[in-house]
C-alpha cells in the first residue's frame, strides 16, 4: 500500500471520527436540554396542581378529603415524571445506536484496503 493511500485512509478515519463526535454530542446536548425541560414542566404541573388543589378544597374540609386531592395530584406528577424518564431513556438508547453506527462506519474505512 503505498503513502497516499494510507494517507487518504486516515483523513477519511479521521474525518468519519469527528462526524461521530459531532453527532453523539449533539444527541447528548439534545437529551440533557430536554431533560432539563422536562424537569421545569414537571415542576410547573406540580405547583399548578398544587394550587389548583388548595383552591378546591374548604378549610372544613375532613383530612380525607385532603388527602384524596393531595394524592390525585402527586400520581399526575408522577405519571408525567415517568413518561418523562422513558423519553429520556430512549434518547440515551438512541445515542449508543448512533454510536455503534458509526464505529462500525469507521472500523470498516479501517479496514479498507
């Protein structure tokens, strides 16, 4: 093989690599921005559920009816975290998919001959 071939190979390694990088950043850039919006929507519902909940209720209101609303309002909070952590789990599998693609990508301009 001579130079300029071996030199081709790996400007083009290097070049498939920096894609790699490029893209898997951007992935992760684009889970932890969600994630963080998520985490402030999530927020948002909790404290308007809250509010929400402290209007409805009258201050002669039995303890069980508190406790009834303040539960209704913990399980939407915490079905909209639950939907929110699968979002991000599916991020993060997409991200080690978009990984593997490309060192295999780049394994095969390796072995490129």
């Amino acid at each position: 093989m001579n130079s300029n071939r071996i030199f081709e190979r790996k400007q083009t390694v290097n070049l498939l690599i920096w894609q790699s990088v490029l893209r898997i950043a951007g992935l992760m850039n684009l889970g932890a921005i969600s994630a963080g919006r998520r985490v402030l929507d999530t927020y948002l519902l909790c404290l308007q559920q809250g509010a929400d909940c402290v209007q409805e209720a009258q201050v002669g209101d039995p303890p069980k009816q508190w406790v009834n609303s303040y539960i209704d309002t913990l399980s939407e909070c915490a079905e909209k975290s639950w939907q929110d952590f699968r979002n991000n789990w599916q991020i993060l599998l997409l991200t080690q998919d978009e990984a593997l693609i490309w060192v295999a990508k780049i394994e095969r301009a390796l072995a490129d001959r």
